[in-house]
C-alpha cells in the first residue's frame, strides 16, 4: 500500500516507516518537526535502502495537504502527528487542542474529498478512565481523563468514530498505545525527546549516560510489589508492527475498530532501573521522589484482541528494550543532532 504517514520523522512514525518499507509498502511522510529532526529519514533511508519522499508541513494546513496529495495515490494514512508532552498540555491547552484536533479533523476532510478514506490514529491507553480494573480491555471504560493531552486523544477518537459512522466508506483502526520503550536494534534510530524528559525510559538512558545527575522515582508507597508505579512497557519495533498488522486488518474491514497495543505484562518502576542496569553493566543513580500528580498505580493491558484479530503480538521483552535503548543513546548522545558514531 502506499501510506501517507503524518508525523513520521517522530519516535514511533520513524521506526513504523522502517517496519512498513521492510513490509514492501511505500511511505511519504509529512512533519512539521516541531518535535523532530528529519535526521529520522535519513537513517529510515539508510536501514531500508528506500528513498523516502519527505514534506515539512503542518497538518492544520490544508493547502499544503491538498499540494501533497495532488502528487501521489494513498491507500491509506497513519496519524501520528500530535503533541504529546502531558505536562505542557496542562500549561497550554488551547495549543493541544488546536494541534491535535485541527490536524486531525483537517487531514480527515482532505482524505474524504480524495476518497482516501483509511485511516490509522496513535491513540493512548491515556483514554481508559482511572477507575477500571487491569488489565484494560478494549471495552474498558474510557474518558475522565486527568490532563488536555488525554482529552485531545480521546476527542480525536469520537471524531473519527463519529465521520466512519456517517460515512460506511471509512476504516478507522483506533490503536492505543501502552508504554513506548526502545530503539532500532541498528542503534541507527531512537527516541530523541527536546528537553527534559518527561518519561522514565528517556530520563533512565540519559541519567545512564551521565546527562542527568539522578532520575527521581516517583513515589515508592504504591500498592504494588516494590511501591513503585507498573506499566506495560512496549518496543517500538514490536509497536511499529502492529501497525503493519493493523493496516492489513484495516484493508478487509469497514468501520471504526479499536485495538490494545501492548505486551500485557506490567513492569515497576524499579523493575525497570534495575533491567536498565543489567543492561548497562552499571548502577544507576536514582533517588525516591514524591508522587507525581496525576500518576495512577499501576496500567497494564489485555493485548488478546490484538493476538487473535491482528494475528500480531509483542516479541521483545525487557531485555532487548534496554539493550536496544542504550545502543541508541551511547552511540548517540546527542540524538539525531549528531552522527552516529
Ligand atoms: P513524537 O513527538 O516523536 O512524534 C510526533 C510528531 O508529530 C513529531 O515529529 C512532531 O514534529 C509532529 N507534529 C506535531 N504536530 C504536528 C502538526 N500540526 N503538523 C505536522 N507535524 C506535527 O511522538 P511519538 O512518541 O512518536 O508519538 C507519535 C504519536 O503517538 C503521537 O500522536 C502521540 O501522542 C502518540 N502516542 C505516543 C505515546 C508515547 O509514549 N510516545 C503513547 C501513546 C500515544
Ligand atoms: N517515572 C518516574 N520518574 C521519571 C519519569 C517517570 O518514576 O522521571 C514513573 C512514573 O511515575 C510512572 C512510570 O515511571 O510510574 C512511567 O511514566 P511515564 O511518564 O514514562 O509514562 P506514563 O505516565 O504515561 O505511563
């Protein structure tokens, strides 16, 4: 298929363009590198040895849009353009919503116009409401979300939910995502967040790599086994994947579809420190902070609809997260904005 990936010289968009290549599809990625370095495609080029065919553009604007597709045939788009820092989008909400539900309205209306009307959203497990008990199931209960940023998500997916139910053309595959973690095996592509982080795995590497005096670890009086906050910690090869799967799904059903992406298995806080450790064959500082506001005990997801639906399910385990993440981050200390060495 040939895919118009938004968002795509980010994280999770530049590692799905390599799975998608791999896969014999054919991308054209359109970013406004708000967030990114177009660095991203040229390791995506380099790994894949496909020329990929990039536009600086802000999805909002629906001129820039239309010159695009104007010069290709998509069969379909994958969403990811969007601000995503939770912390900020309290700060500024009105950027969040502007951002997140313009471009995707926006990007909605040019493809139906073109009668593209297959699309993939980067939605979150942010969704799910606080009180559900684990694991999440894609029937959990959604909404009440704690921060804009959630809100964003959520409101994208009514959007986008609301156009495939007025118009039976539309496949809409919802994917949420659970913990992103991870980098290209190659060392050659990773996470490279402006700033300081906000997520563990980021701050960990980089704290690792003697950028960071310590990580804080939010709160150790949890109830969980160790008192530290569990999630589902996913590598972004094996997310990547799954939209490879969840494409292929989205070609052969109609309507709106809602899908966990996640490994099903939660790992502490500190199981995570420690993991990173073994990886590193050194300690890593680390210090008990207070809770983080808005924190929840532990997240983990039921990814079974995803394994018999999708036929995909995660490979990697925590292992190959840190190895893969700290492959990246040692050769790579300053991320995309110096070559690797
Ligand atoms: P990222 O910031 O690396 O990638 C998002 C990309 O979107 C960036 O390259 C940014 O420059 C671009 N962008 C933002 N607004 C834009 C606009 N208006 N026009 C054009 N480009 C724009 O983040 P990521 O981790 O790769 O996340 C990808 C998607 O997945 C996002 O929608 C995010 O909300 C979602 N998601 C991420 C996580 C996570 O933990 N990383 C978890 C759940 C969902
Ligand atoms: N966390 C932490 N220190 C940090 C960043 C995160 O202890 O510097 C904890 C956080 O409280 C949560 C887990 O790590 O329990 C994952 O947080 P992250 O922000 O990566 O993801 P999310 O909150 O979206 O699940």
């Amino acid at each position: 298929m040939n895919v118009f990936v938004t968002g795509g010289t980010g994280y999770i968009g530049s590692h799905t363009c390599v799975e998608l290549l791999e896969a014999g599809h054919s991308v054209v990625v359109a970013d406004n590198l708000v967030n990114s370095s177009p660095e991203s495609l040229r390791r995506v080029e380099k790994l894949t040895g496909k020329a990929v065919p990039f536009y600086n553009a802000d999805i909002r604007d629906r001129d820039a849009l239309n010159r695009i597709f104007d010069q290709y045939s998509f069969d379909c788009a994958i969403h990811f353009a969007g601000l995503k820092a939770v912390g900020e989008s309290v700060e500024q909400p009105l950027r969040y919503y502007r951002n997140n539900l313009d471009s995707t309205m926006t990007l909605m209306e040019v493809m139906g116009d073109r009668g593209v009307k297959n699309i993939l959203f980067s939605s979150s497990a942010t969704v799910y409401s606080q009180d559900n008990t684990m694991p999440l199931t894609e029937e959990s209960r959604t909404g009440g979300c704690t921060n804009p940023y959630g809100w964003t998500k959520f409101m994208c997916e009514e959007i986008m939910r609301s156009t495939a139910k007025a118009d039976g053309e539309w496949s809409v595959m919802l994917l949420r995502y659970f913990n992103p973690v991870g980098a290209h095996p190659s060392g050659l592509m990773g996470e490279d967040p402006r700033g300081i982080p906000n997520n563990l795995m980021p701050f960990i590497t980089q704290t690792a790599a003697g950028r960071r005096d310590h990580l804080n670890v939010f709160g150790n009086d949890y109830p969980t086994p160790d008192g530290t906050g569990v999630r589902d910690y996913i590598h972004v090869v094996d997310l990547a994947k799954g939209h490879v799967a969840a494409m292929q799904y989205m070609a052969e059903h109609r309507g709106t579809h809602v899908f966990n992406l996640g490994t099903g298995t939660g790992y502490s806080v500190l199981d995570m420190v420690h993991a990173f450790e073994k990886a590193t064959g050194k300690p890593l500082p680390y210090k008990i902070a207070p809770r983080r506001p808005g924190d929840v005990a532990v997240v983990y997801a039921d990814p079974s609809k995803s394994e018999k639906l999708l036929g995909w399910k995660a490979e990697l385990d925590l292992e190959d997260m840190c190895r893969d993440s700290w492959n990246w981050q040692s050769h790579n200390p300053n991320g995309y904005g110096e070559e690797e060495k």
